[in-house]
C-alpha cells in the first residue's frame, strides 16, 4: 500500500559530473559548455592586428552593452600592443587564472577576454541597473534627511560615506549562498567600534551556509542567537541617517545585495521603541513621545487579556456603574470573554493581513470599511458587546505606535498567549505571563550583546537614551553595552 517512489537516475548527470571534473581547466571549450542553453550567453571572435584571435565571453544581460563597444570590443579591433590588455583605456582589466574565478566574475558582470598569449582578462561592465534614491517609505518623518537605501550596495555605501566622510569607516565584503552568491557588506568604524564585537558579525557571517541569501532578513536568521524568539535581534532601517547614527554610537551595519534594508546590530529591546523623529523634537516632546510608545505597546498585548479576566474571575474590583454597563452588553451573548477574544482578535488579523496584500489605492479603503461593517455587524448580530469593540479599537490602534515592524507583528502571538493564561488563571496568569516575557528578555542578546540593557546589566548613564531622550549636551559618551574603544561623544576628551 504505501511504497517509495525508485529513484530515477538523471540522464545528464554523467555529463555534469565530467563537467564539475573539468573545472579546474581554464580554456574556451569549458567556458563555452557553461554558457551553452543559455541565451544570453555571448561568444564573440575578432582577428585583430598580426592574425591574432581575441575570444570575447559575457553575459549579455549583465553587462552594459552600449560600454561594450566602446570600451573592448572597438580598442581590441584597434590594438597592436603585445599585451591585450594595455588597450583598455576606460575599463580595468584583471588577469584571471583560475575556472572557478572566471566563472564567479562573468556572472557579476565581467566580460571575459582571451588572445593567443593564452592569458585570460575580466574587464567589470555591470550593467548600472537599480533605482534613484527616494523618500523611505517605511520610516518616514516630516523634518530630517528624505533620501533612503536602494537595492544597490555601492550606492548605499555611498550615501554613508557622505554622512561619515571618514577613513576610519571600513567595510568588509562576503559572499553568502553558494546559489544566489549575494553580496554581503559589514560596515564599521575602527577605533570605535569594538573588536570583539566586529569578530563576532565576520565570523556569524562566514558561517552561512545556505543555497539561496535573498535579502537581510535571510542573513539574520542565520546570524541570531536565539532563532526561536519572537523578538527581532537585529535592527531593520533603510534610512542612511539612522545608519551613520548607529555606526557613531560603536554598531556595525550590515548590507546585502539587491536588497533596500540594511540591519544594525547590536541592538538592545528599547531600541526598537526609537524613532529617528526623537533627535528633531525637543527633548521633552521627544521623551513623552517616547514613554507614549512603551504605554501603548503595553496596552497593545495586555488590554484584551485583563478584560478576559476581569470579566471571567475578577468582576469584584470593576467600579459598580462600569459593571452595570458591561452586564446589560453581555447579557445575551452567546461566547464567553474568551471566544470573543479570540474570534474579534483573529478578525482583525484577517483584516490586516487583507489590507497589506490588496494595492495601495484599495487598502485603505478596505481595512476601513472591513472594520467598521464587521464590527458593527457583529455587535448587532450579538457575537461581541459594545464595550469589548471599543477595546479591540484602543488595542489595534496601540499596536501601530511600535515604530519597529517587526515587533509590532509579534504582538498578536504574544496577545494569544496573554489571552490563553488570562482564560486559565485571571490576573495571577497575566502576571506569570510577564514575569516569563522578562526572564525570556532577560536571557536574550544580539551579538552576544545583553538584550535588556542598560537595565540588566544596569548601565546609569545610557538610561538617557532609553526610556526617555535627554538633551543631546547631556549624552556625552557612547552606550557601554556596545564596549566602544572610544567612550566620549566629543574630540577633546580622553577615554577614561
């Protein structure tokens, strides 16, 4: 009855295994087996001066070919120079020995030369491909910097470079997936950012071992320490400003390839509650909108679950008149606090979710009219009373303050769990529920970095810049949790 399907044997994979043994042999014949059944694979003779054949091999949709012309192909026509090479005016050209190497080149956009010197040149024409910089889209603001990353590295580089325009900003390159071979690009300023934490990131990256790096989310799931958390430990931005702020505080920044985000590490819990809006407010508006995030955070995960058990196990200590209303709202509903919970919870969900994958000129329209005909439907049908909307409205609305995406995406995972202890236990289990969310917290990091710092391990001073923002005058030295080898904020102090 139940069988295992024969494995078939691939016809062609003879042919492939000689292939892989011939890789070690660089000539034209292999090179044009690798680009054979492709058909932007391009092999191009000329007989130039002296009867001597020049081979051009490229990728036609890789590279530039209005630069083609220009720079090869006609100073080749034209070239009476022993060494091929020294005809390339406008191109550099590099001398390529090995298979592998010219393989890996001709697929980033070299074009590959060969004259009857048998010697092999890869001469970079990318093909300039990519977007201008725009407004950030995921992180906008009214006042500051409106320009934001791009799917090209060299450009976003470049975007920091202008921000730091320091010979101390190092950057290393990576490659990661041995399919996608994505570029990977960690930056970081010597002399500030700690080395041990920099060995860290270059020995995580090195690490990946996978077939296909697509974009940082990707390569983060790779480097975290603790895979299993709902928690995001490392910092998704595709603001330059907020980047070059990163790297000056003693953080490295990392880039991959044909991807707009770039991630920070290492990062702590209270970083995902910053905005880069805090340093253009005054200090106060800037702190009070601050704590305004953490309250409502707090409101977002654990609202619903103290109504579920207020109304199951603890009705005693609501307020008479409130009780009144809540009893003449839940008189004929046929769920408990619990099934309401859930089924409104996941509805809204739902609604989300439709909204994010429906185009941008019909979400909006969408999310609005689901909400307000669902739940209006719903407390006319009696499946939910009045009061419990109205909570569910404060409780979503919250959940948009968190200016971190990713977090805010956990809230609905931790709501569920808040919800399942408050049905069981009432408010002794939203307590347990807390004291595990903070042992969890506690026991995470990024980079081997503490999590909840500058609370455990307690750090006075960084305090400043994490519940509240603090004058800037009153930030003179970077956080401690990052270990910086230079402490102080401004050029005339001495580390002490």
């Amino acid at each position: 009855m139940f069988w295992r399907p024969k494995k078939i044997r691939n016809k062609t994979e003879g042919s492939a295994n000689k292939l892989l043994q011939k890789k070690d042999h660089l000539s034209i014949e292999t090179l044009k087996d690798l680009i054979s059944n492709m058909d932007d694979g391009e092999l191009i003779t000329h007989r130039i001066h002296n009867d001597r054949i020049v081979t051009i091999i490229y990728i036609r949709t890789l590279i530039d070919l209005e630069r083609l012309n220009e720079s090869i192909i006609n100073p080749v026509k034209n070239c009476s120079e022993k060494m091929i090479y020294i005809c390339f005016s406008a191109a550099k050209a590099t001398a390529v020995t090995k298979l592998d190497e010219a393989q890996k080149l001709m697929m980033q956009g070299h074009v590959l030369l060969h004259d009857t010197t048998s010697n092999w040149w890869a001469v970079p024409l990318e093909n300039p491909l990519g977007r201008s910089v725009e407004q950030s889209e995921s992180e906008t603001i009214l006042y500051g910097p409106k320009d934001s990353f791009t799917e090209q590295i060299d450009q976003n580089i470049t975007l920091l470079r202008r921000r730091l325009p320091l010979t101390e900003l190092k950057t290393e390159n990576f490659s990661a997936g041995y399919l996608t071979k994505a570029k990977v690009v960690m930056l970081y300023i010597e002399g500030i950012a700690n080395p041990d934490i920099v060995d860290i990131a270059r020995k995580k990256i090195s690490k990946v071992d996978f077939d296909m790096i697509l974009e940082q989310s990707n390569l983060a799931a790779f480097m975290e320490d603790h895979i299993h958390s709902v928690f995001p430990q490392f910092q998704q931005t595709d603001r330059p400003d907020h980047c070059a702020y990163s790297l000056g505080l003693g953080k490295i920044v990392i880039f991959v390839a044909n991807t707009p985000f770039a991630l920070v590490a290492p990062i702590t819990f209270f970083h995902l509650f910053q905005s880069p809006e805090d340093y253009i407010h005054r200090w106060l508006v800037a702190s009070f909108l601050r704590c305004l995030r953490y309250v409502s955070y707090v409101l977002s995960i654990l609202l619903i679950p103290l109504y579920v058990a207020l109304t199951t196990y603890h009705y005693q200590v609501i307020p008479l008149q409130i009780l009144f209303v809540l009893l003449e709202s839940r008189s004929k509903l046929p769920f408990s606090p619990f099934w309401e919970g859930v089924l409104m919870l996941s509805v809204l969900e739902i609604i989300k979710e439709a909204s994010l994958r429906m185009p941008t000129k019909t979400s909006t329209t969408l999310g609005t009219i689901a909400g307000i005909v669902i739940g209006q439907a719903a407390v006319e049908a009696g499946f939910v009373s009045k009061v419990f909307i109205v909570l569910v409205g404060v409780a979503a609305v919250s959940s948009f303050l968190v200016p971190n995406y990713l977090l805010s995406k956990t809230n609905t995972l931790i709501q569920f769990g808040f919800l399942i202890l408050a049905s069981l236990l009432g408010i002794p289990g939203i307590v347990l529920g807390l004291v595990y969310m903070l042992a969890h917290l506690n026991g995470l990091t990024s980079l081997k970095q503490p999590y909840l710092a500058p609370i455990a391990p307690l750090y006075w001073r960084d305090w400043m810049d994490t519940i509240i923002r603090a004058p800037l005058t009153w930030m003179k030295k970077r956080p401690k949790y990052v270990h910086p080898l230079f402490k102080w904020r401004y050029n005339q102090g001495d580390d002490k």
